[in-house]
C-alpha cells in the first residue's frame, strides 16, 4: 500500500502533489487492498469498485451528507453575520432526502428539461466561435479564464435571465461565496473570506427577492421563472430555496461544466491521435463526449451517511459511519471498463458514474452534456489548432473536485482559414488580366 495511505489516511494523501496530479495510480492500489478500505483518520469507509459505488449512490437507506456549514471559529459577529447564509445552504438539494428531495427537486427539473438548454443553442454557439476567434487572433489564451469559463458563467446568465448590467456582478458574488464555503474554517485568510461571502450574499439576496416578484406577476422563461411555475397541488419555493437551488446550486453547476470542457481539452491535447481522429469524425462528438467525462472526472467523490447499523455489500457497517464513494476509481473499474486507463472515444457502452446515479443522480445532467457538446464541437467545427505550452498543469488541490486552475495554450489560426488566406495572398501576386483568367 501507499505510505502516504499509511500514514496519513486516504484524505490527506489524495491532497498530495503526486496524487493530485494524478490520483488513479492510488485508487488502483486501493481497489487491489480492498474493495472497501478503512480510512482510521476520516473514520470512513473508501469505495472504489464501480458495483459498490453504483449500489451505494442508489441505495435509499443511506443519506447524503456534506461538511456542516461550521463558523463557529469565527468572530460572533460573524457567525451572526452568516446565519442566513447558513440556512441557504441548508437547502441545497443535493444535501436533503426523501419528501424534502422531492420537493426541491421538482421545480429544478422543470427548469433543466431539455428544451430550456435547446433555445439557448444559437446564443452559446456564437459565444463560443467569438470566444475562440479571438483567441486566433491572439495565438494564444488560458482554456480557463478565456473560454470555459466565460461560457459557463454565460449560461448560467441567460438560464437565471440576467441583464447584461448584472452579470458580472453577480457571478462574481457567487465567486466569492463559493471561495469561503471552500476555505479553511479558521484563520486571518478565512475571516477576510467571512467578510467577503457576507456582503456577496446580501447582494444576491437582494437581487433575487426583484426577480421573485417580478416573476410571481409575470412568467418569465428562465429557471426562477420556472420554479414558481407550480402545480395546482404544489407550494410555491422559497426565497431560501430559490437562492440556493436557482442560484448557488446554477452557479455550482456551471463550475462543474467549465471544468468538464476545461478537462476535455487537456486530455484531448495529451491525446494527440485521438484528438486527429475526433476532427475527421466530429459527428461522434456524443460518444467521445462520454468518454472524456468518464476518462477525467471532474466531480471525484461523492459522500454518504449510514444512519444506523446496515449490511451493505456483503458486511456490516454503521451506525454514523461515513461511506466515500470514488467516482473516479469506479470510473476506471477494469471489472466494468475494458482497458480502463486507455481513452477511447469510441468507447460504447459507457455507463460511467460521472453524474452519480439514482434518485440523488446530477440534476445538471443536460446542463454538463449540453455545454460540453457545444464547446468542444465549435473547436472541432472551426479547426481550431490548440497546443498545450507546458506538460506541467497545474490541478486544483481539493481532493472532491479535480480539475486545473489554468490552461495556457497556443492558438494557430484554422487550417481551412490558411488556406483561404493563401490563396487571397496568390490572388494579390497577379495581375488584374492574369487573376481573370486564372
């Protein structure tokens, strides 16, 4: 086994340089040890087989659990400060179960139906030829900050029917609370990060209740629009609610989808041929979409609660026990994937478990799927010439979520738009007569 396992744990060892560049060398030392291993630091048990991960996600005995929302390190006036921040995030329906689940996530579903994404299909295939014309006009930009990210944060403005005055602002705000939900929970860093993600709540808070009423007088077709969109039999939401499944839960959604195209990128660019191969074959973008969010997952872990003693999986676990379902090391379970660590875009079938699965499955499932084709079918369309400029990238450190903080790239100009070029440039080298009759 591992001596960072050994001797840190498998949390804090996941959190090394070595295994944060790379993590699935680990989980393959783990899934040989055991297919359920005990980690004596979390107090929790590490699932990496695709069978037991898949059980798990489905399975209604167990519960979903996230870090509590805990400031209590923090100065008092902060803790007060940050309460109804804290009540927001209670709401968030990844982290409620059975009728509480339902009802937060009906309204969502309404507001993730395929439709909604289709009428934004013109808008985001714009965007995303400007976003890339500009970087050939440049030779180069960071695939973060210049085009996955400014697409996501794109989408999620047109979903929530933000004015072009408020955008910016507003995904900011969402920055920063997402910044200190993220942070240590003690420190000078921590506290400054406190002060920050209070006044981007009040913020928000405020802009929502105008988007709340103006939507209560007049159906407007964006998510908020169609969480009050309710059945006869249906209470409306909340304002709590609404903040934190129409926008913090949007703005994480969007996060998510930027890192999915931001991966898709750095793992076709570390697969050259593949890569060739996918630009004379673009109608099979669907299925090397699968397989690139199985082969780089950008959500790792998913958590689950054992409420009280249970067999699970063949043994006896809990009570309050903690389940730590890898989603990355089942996503790359020989028993389910042939040649798991070799990326083939052909790859059918593909039931990998990048969006979980049963009833707690991604509700941004058509969200992730939808900006991923669009981003990575307008680099194919334009032929667009990407290559990476350093073979160190630099992975965010969280060990839930895996993705880089940046990607620097050189940008040639398409290979179709050379050709035009060079042939306008021959056509100057002629004479009047000459061009005509050429």
């Amino acid at each position: 086994m591992d001596k960072d396992v050994l001797t840190k744990g498998v949390f804090f060892a996941l959190q090394e340089p070595r295994h944060v560049a790379n993590p699935y060398p680990l989980f393959r030392s783990l899934r040989s040890e055991s297919r359920f291993y005990w980690d004596f630091v979390l107090g929790g048990w590490f699932l990496t087989g695709y069978d037991d991960v898949r059980a798990a996600l489905a399975d209604p005995r167990l519960t979903t659990t996230s870090s509590p929302f805990d400031v209590s390190q923090l100065p008092l006036n902060l803790q007060r400060d940050l309460a109804p921040f804290g009540r927001v995030m209670d709401r968030v329906v990844l982290y409620t179960d059975a009728t509480e689940h339902e009802r937060l996530r009906r309204p969502l579903n309404r507001a993730f139906h395929p439709a909604a994404f289709e009428r934004l299909r013109p808008k985001m295939e714009t965007l995303a030829q400007e976003l890339l014309a500009k970087a050939e006009r440049r030779g180069s930009m960071d695939v973060v900050s210049d085009y996955s990210r400014p697409f996501a944060d794109h989408m999620m403005s047109e979903l929530l029917g933000l004015p072009d005055t408020k955008r910016a602002e507003l995904v900011a705000c969402c920055d920063r609370l997402k910044d200190f939900t993220m942070a240590r929970r003690v420190g000078r860093e921590t506290v400054l990060k406190a002060k920050k993600a209070i006044k981007s709540f009040q913020a928000i808070r405020a802009y929502v209740r105008t988007m709340i009423a103006t939507r209560r007088e007049k159906f407007e077709d964006d998510v908020i629009g169609r969480s009050f969109a309710v059945e006869p039999n249906e209470a409306p939401p909340t304002e709590d609610d609404v903040l934190a499944n129409g926008v913090l839960f949007l703005h994480t959604g969007v996060l998510n989808m930027s890192a999915s195209i931001t991966n898709a990128v750095v793992t076709l660019l570390q697969h050259p041929k593949q890569f060739a191969r996918l630009r004379e074959n673009p109608q099979s973008i669907t299925t090397a979409a699968e397989e690139l969010l199985r082969y780089e997952t950008p959500i790792q872990v998913s958590l689950r609660g054992v409420p009280e003693e249970m067999e699970f999986a063949g043994r006896r676990i809990g009570p309050k026990q903690l389940l730590v379902l890898l989603l990355g090391a089942a996503n790359r379970d020989p028993d389910q994937f042939p040649e798991p660590e070799r990326l083939d875009l052909k790859r059918r079938p593909n039931h990998h478990l990048s969006f979980g699965a049963g009833p707690h499955g991604c509700v941004g499932t058509w969200l992730a799927r939808f900006g991923l084709a669009i981003a990575l079918g307008a680099i194919l369309d334009r032929r667009t010439e990407l290559r990476l400029r350093s073979q160190k990238l630099p992975w965010d450190f969280p060990a839930i979520w895996r993705t880089v903080r940046a990607l620097p790239v050189s940008v040639g100009r398409p290979l179709h738009n050379r050709r035009i070029s060079r042939m306008q440039n021959n056509t100057r080298l002629l004479s009047p007569r000459t061009a005509r009759a050429a």
